[in-house]
C-alpha cells in the first residue's frame, strides 16, 4: 500500500509552528545570555559589535531608541565588556567598541547558544537549503522588517 502523503500545512499550521519555534528560540537565548551574566537585550547588542558602532546605528539594528541603548551600554561599560569613545569620522558622535573581555563574552555567548544549529542538525542538505530559502522569500515578502531580534 502507498503511503499517502500528509495533508498540505494551513497558515494556521504554519504560524502555530513559528511561533512555537520563536518560543523556544527566545527562552534559549534568554538561558544562554544568562549563563554569562547578561540579559537578552545585553547579549544582542554585544553580538553586534564585532566592529565599532555609533550609538544610534546599534539602537536602530535591536529596535530600541537612544535612551535605552544608552542604559545597556553604561550597564556593559559597568562590567567592563564595552567603551565608548569618540567616532574618528565625527567627534561629536560616539562609537562603542567590545572590550577584550567583551570579545571574550561574546565568544563564550556564542558557543553556549546551540539552539538554532541544534534545531537544524536533523535536517539533511537539501532540507537545509529548502528552509533557508523558504525563509529568506517569507522575510522578503514582509511589509515590515525591523531587522534581526537578537
């Protein structure tokens, strides 16, 4: 006997499924951030400096304004992860750069937050190729793209 092959996904399907995966995702990354001493907002805005930013590209690229960026920076500036100093292109804005132990956290962040390589393991090459492409067309098709959550 053929087996018969399971009934096509509803959006309903398809949004119950993301948003268990979004679940899952943010719990982890709020696990992982914690293991290192960080909050979630913390351990996104250190990932973004693997070169120096501007205050306000790295409040436009998490989705904050300029007053909560300002706090998460003096709080990762209180641990020693991150300094601001002066932008060589404009004196008069700031730019904040990871410290060494910055790096060194980020680093550490990064090898302890398996979620998404552990969610994708299971899944073959072609597999792999299919989501990142069904993936990349569904965020392109977005009225609104606020940019990377973490």
């Amino acid at each position: 006997m053929p087996l018969s092959a399971p009934p096509a996904a509803t959006t309903d399907d398809v949004l119950g499924a993301l948003s268990a995966f979004v679940d899952d995702y943010n719990r982890a990354y709020e696990r992982a951030a914690q293991q290192h001493g960080l909050t979630s907002a913390q351990a996104c805005v250190l990932g973004r400096l693997d070169r120096p930013r501007r205050m306000s590209e790295l409040a436009a690229a998490v989705g904050c304004d300029a007053s909560n960026i300002t706090q998460i920076i003096k709080r990762l500036e209180n641990r020693s992860l991150v300094q601001r100093r002066a932008c060589p292109e404009d004196g008069r804005a700031r730019q904040v750069v990871a410290t060494a132990d910055g790096e060194a956290t980020r680093a550490a962040f990064d090898a302890s937050f398996a979620f998404v390589r552990e969610m994708v393991e299971p899944l073959d090459g072609e597999e792999q190729t299919r989501l990142a492409s069904l993936l990349r067309k569904a965020m392109g098709a977005a009225p609104s793209r606020h940019g990377r959550p973490h």
